[in-house]
C-alpha cells in the first residue's frame, strides 16, 4: 500500500482552515498545516509534501512571495503550488496563472470536490487513492 499524499495547507482563517484540512483528511490527505507565507515556506521545505494549497493574502508575506521562495529553493522548485482564494475575477486567475501557480481554486471550497480537485494537482505517479 502506498502512503497517503501529503498537502501543505496555507490559510490564515481558523475557519477555513479547518474545513479544508477536515475535508482533505477525510478525503485520505495527510494535512500539515502553516497560517503564515513564511511559515508556508518553511514547512514546505521540512515536509516536502506533495502538493501546497496557498491562501494568496496571508500576514507577513503573501502567497505570491511565498511561491517565489517556494521555486526559488531546489528542494521544492518541483512541488506543485495551487492558489486557494477567494478572489473571482478573470483577470486575478490569469495574474496566479502567469505568477506560476500550478492551479487556482475559489474559496468557499465544495467540500464534495474538493478533494478529488485536490488530487487533480499531485505530481504523476502518485494518484493519491487511498487502499
């Protein structure tokens, strides 16, 4: 049996933290969790999961700096960095897409989905199913 996929999960409301990180862990995730971009950074970097979920307005540093880091570093330049915010406008998912994020998901998440939109974004070779 394969070990469940790991998500780094980066929010700063303790609300949608929870939620995300209880429908992930429902859904077979490991979850580890930073409410910071700093934070973000470094457990990406102690962790090495195999996907990062970025709140893009977050204290301190911003997940659009805290990608940059996240690339920048040779232990996490390959780790698929999808943006989890609330921001709708068209032209907000084409600046996240053009930043380098690997995908871009709007908060309110649908717990129903949102692990399989999760899954859509690990790494080739690891499809995330749980035995």
């Amino acid at each position: 049996m394969s070990r469940p996929p790991t998500v780094l999960l980066v929010e700063d409301n303790p609300r949608n933290l929870k939620l995300a990180r209880d429908v992930l862990e429902y859904g077979g995730f490991v979850v580890v969790v930073a409410t910071t971009g700093e934070e973000g950074v470094e457990q990406s970097r102690a962790t090495l999961p195999d996907v990062i979920l970025m709140d893009l307005q977050l204290p301190g540093i911003d997940g659009y700096a805290a990608l940059e880091l996240i690339r920048g570093h040779e232990l996490t330049a390959h780790i698929p960095v999808v943006a989890l915010t609330a921001f709708a406008m068209a032209r907000d998912r084409e600046r996240v897409m053009a930043s380098g994020f690997a995908g871009y998901l709007e908060k309110p998440i649908s717990v129903r989905e949102f692990p399989a939109q999760v899954r859509r974004h690990l790494p080739r070779g690891d499809d995330g199913r749980v035995s």
